[in-house]
C-alpha cells in the first residue's frame, strides 16, 4: 500500500474522527519496530498497544516507559528537567539553572528554615531557660533585673509583688521554662506601671537580618507559652540604634495551663540600620500587663517608637493571686519559618550566657553563699591596699563587667584571709586593673603584704 | 524599689562603687550599671566622694 498522508492547509487541522457508532475506537499503527520519533509503538496484534514508550491511559495517566501508569505522570527510569520544576500548591521548586531547591519545610523529619543557617539560626540565648547562674528562685520581687533565667530580664515598675523562677516544667522537649508567679495584685495599673519579660539581642547578632539595606530580611520569632489567663497579649520588638523603631503583634493564649507555641512573623526593615557593635541591637518584650503609657496603640508594620502600641493587646496579669505566666523555647530566626526549636548542649548555651554574666562560684551555687571550697580566686598583698591576683574570664564579655568581689563567708564587698574564711574589710575591682578579658587588681581596705587572701566575685556585662 | 546610693574612687581607677552591693562598676557607657549611674546623677543625686 502506498503510504497515507494527513496534511490540513496552512490554517486548519488535520483531524482523525471517529465513527458515529459506540465501541472500541481504536487507532492501528504499524506494527514494525518504528524509529525514535515514533509516540507510539505497538505489538503485532493491532488495536491493541501493549508496549510504547509514552501512553495516556483510559483514566488520564500518562505513563513513560510503562504501559500501566498509576499516576498522572508515570515516569520509568530517569528523567531530566532542565528548567525549573515546580511541585505543589506549596511551590516547592527544584531549578535547575541555578541549582537552587526552595520551598521545603522538612526532609525526613529534619526542618529547614526558609533562609539563614541550618546551625546556630536560633539567635536567642538560653531559650529553653536552662541556664540560671544567678538564682533558680526569687520571692517577693517588686523590682526590675536579671533575676533567674540568665539573658531574660523581668521589668517591674509598680505592678505587683511576684515569685520569678526557673521552673522544672516545659513542652514535650523542655526540661525548664522562665515563670512569673503573682503574690499581690495591682487590680489596677495605673500610666506607667507595667510588668513585662525584656530579652535584649547583641547588634553583633543581628547584623544577617540586614536592617537599613534593600535586601533586609524577615524573620519569625517563636517561642511556648503557658497561663492561667487565656487572651489576647502582645510582643514588642524595638530598635535602640534607631530611636526604638517598633513593631508589635498579637498573639493569643486559647487554653488555660497548657503549653501553646506562638509565632510572630517579623517584617523586614529596609529603614532602620542596627549598627554592627556590643550595644543592644533588637530589644524584644512581652508585656504581662501595665497601664495606659503602653496600652491604646496598634500592631502592625515597623514604625517610629510608639509606646501605646507596646502593649495594644493587654493579657492583663497580675489582678489576681492566681495569675502566672511561663516561657520557653524562644527562637528568633531569619526566614518566615518556625522551625522546630534548636536545641542547643548544655555547655554551648552556658558559654554563650557567661559572655553576659559568669562566676567563679560552681553553676549550682548561687553567688553570695558562703564557700571557700569551690574555685574561690587566690591572691597575694602586694601593698597594704591592694590584692594582686589573676582572674582570666572563662570567655570575654561584652565590654567592662561591673564585679562584685565576695568573701568566703557569702558578704558582698568583702574578702578573707586565707584559711580563716572570715570576712573582712571593703573590696573592689579597680577598672584600669580590669578589661572585658579579666582583671588582676583588688582594692581592699587593709591586707598584710605578702599574705595570701580568697575571694568569689561575679561579672556582669548584661545589656 | 531600694534607694541606690554610689561612691567615688580615686580618679584613675574609672570606677564607681554602688554601695548597695559594692558592685565596682566601670566608668563605661557600654556598661547598664555606668549607665544607670549616670541617669541617677542626671535625677539631681550626688555620690560620696572618693576616699582621701
């Protein structure tokens, strides 16, 4: 037989149509071996294909390489795309221009972040509130300071009487969490009283966020949270290089004494520039409760300070006896992806704490308790005022410590003759004898030159 | 809130001693304590002085 062509004209189509009767209709192609511009490839048996290199099946599979397709796209062996490749209503893309996967949350239960590091993306210090080297407990607090949990700050200005604690409870995962337990109320708050949780990041650590540039970068803060109240409450993060630039969000308790995770997306800020030093570069807040200086105000995008809108959704703690508020697992991280919190070594997260305040006490115990056995520094007289020692910090801190020098027997400002542990006299840390390194001079009020003296002191370099 | 009161060193130590807890508090103005020092000075206060 002569061979048959199907040519339409230049603007038509070339068209095969079936008979005007139901049945199989079917299309009978050679049944050679064809060549490799071939779609279809059939057996010797026509109407019948039962081996082709691409097939569309009566549910609208395609299959390559296979005749029995179980998905839309069926492929059987290896396939290239030389393109971008997108997959999913999630966009995940797989491009292989520029070689570059996006859009994957987790492979194989591993998370990613959607920008920044895999390592170290938590920004945020002690987190999970396991290190507390000041105390592990504080009662009767009416005033502001570091008080357990190192780096998280409890600011108080006439707003109840609180128990602060590092407590044995977390989320699945989380052994400790920073709590905040009202002893007497303030049912009434009244201008600028307020209570609030203040963690304030080092402008070092913040400088991948890329403030003040076009290529600024979002990012999420998250971070579990427990109450007896349910409500809305806000967080506030602030800007001190750029006259405290705000942004605040909304986040909601729904359950009582249950542990929630909350997520607060950051926009990018293209205005402000953090300055790439030791000062504080992003202040981030949680406000428990205060009065009409903090409340009235608005979330939303960055814009110039604004007290009112600190606090624009009040939990309002601190009315009752029953009230309390506890965190943990806080992560402040590039990208607009909570991921699972970053769990860091025990020793990491200390090291990175004693940047800001570190000991020579032990970590159990709590600077001020009588103790000569611990690593208590040793020192000589060389002059009648002036203890000569050698106190290299276990990393450097910040900028200048403030110090307190303790004697043996617990008492700030003191000092003790070694072997008779007991306290004596006034003690203080000359700074042109000091640096962010250590220090190798004690003031004192009276020692014998030549007689050797023990001290415990603190160093605090907090922002 | 507890009152705070300060001392004066000898002005080439560049320290100042906060006698609520004889913190020896570096005259840095990176330092929160220096700074705190210094806002209690601006409210009108004035430290002991250094000892002769």
């Amino acid at each position: 037989m002569a061979g048959l062509n199907l040519r339409g004209d230049t603007s038509g189509s070339v068209e095969i149509v079936s008979p005007a009767v139901a049945g199989d209709n079917t299309i009978t192609l050679p049944n050679d071996n064809g060549s490799a511009n071939q779609f279809f490839k059939n057996s010797t048996t026509a109407g019948i294909v039962t081996h082709s290199s691409m097939i569309e099946d009566a549910s609208g599979n395609i299959g390559i390489g296979t005749t029995t397709p179980t998905e839309t796209l069926h492929v059987v062996g290896d396939a290239r795309v030389t393109g971008i490749l997108t997959v999913g209503t999630a966009s995940v893309t797989l491009n292989g221009n520029d070689g570059t996967i996006s859009g994957i949350n987790t492979v194989n239960s591993v998370s990613f972040p959607s920008a920044g590091a895999l390592s170290n993306r938590n920004i945020i210090i002690n987190g999970a509130m396991r290190v507390a080297q000041r105390n592990t407990s504080a009662t009767s607090v009416t005033t502001e300071g570091y008080i357990t949990c190192d780096r998280f700050y409890f600011n108080v200005n006439a707003l109840g009487t609180w128990t602060v604690t590092q407590e044995s409870d977390g989320p699945d995962g989380f052994s400790k969490s920073f709590k905040l337990d009202c002893t007497t109320t303030d049912t009434s708050p009244v201008t600028s009283d307020a209570c609030l949780i203040i963690y304030r990041v080092e402008g070092h650590d913040v400088q991948q966020l890329k403030y003040g540039t076009s290529s600024a970068e979002q990012s999420v803060l998250s971070f579990y949270v427990k109450s007896n109240k349910t409500g809305n409450a806000s967080v506030a993060i602030k800007q001190p290089d750029n006259s405290n630039r705000l942004y605040s969000a909304q986040y909601t308790i729904n359950a009582t004494n249950t542990w929630e995770r909350k997520t607060i997306i950051i926009p990018a800020d293209t205005s402000g520039v953090i300055n790439d030093d030791t000062g504080n570069g992003l202040q981030i807040e949680w406000p428990l409760n205060s009065g009409s200086d903090y409340t009235g105000g608005s979330h939303g995008g960055w814009k110039a300070a604004d007290n009112t809108s600190r606090n624009a959704s009040n939990l309002g703690l601190g009315g009752s006896t029953d009230d309390y508020y506890q965190i943990t697992g806080v992560q402040l991280e590039v990208g607009s992806q909570a991921t699972p919190f970053e769990q860091r070594s025990f020793g990491d997260e200390l090291l990175k704490c004693q940047r800001y305040y570190q000991k020579s006490y032990d970590y159990p115990t709590s600077p001020g308790a009588a103790n000569h056995e611990e690593n208590s520094m040793m020192a000589i007289a060389t002059g009648s005022t002036r203890l000569t020692a050698f106190v290299q910090y276990r990393v450097e801190m910040r900028n200048d410590p403030t110090e307190v020098i303790y004697g043996t027997s617990g008492n700030s400002g003191k000092y003790a003759a070694r072997n008779s542990y007991t306290d004596v006299g006034d003690a203080s840390v000359p700074n042109n004898h000091a640096a962010s390194t250590g220090f190798h001079q004690v003031n004192v009020t009276s020692a014998t030159t030549g007689d050797h003296y023990q001290f415990h002191y603190t160093a605090d370099a907090e922002l | 809130m507890e009152q705070l009161n300060y001392k004066l060193c000898p002005e080439q130590n560049k320290t100042v001693i906060r006698l609520n807890d004889y913190a020896s508090i570096p005259m840095n103005e990176l330092n929160r304590d220096y700074q705190e020092y210094l806002e209690w000075v601006a409210e009108g206060n004035t430290p002991e002085p250094a000892d002769s």
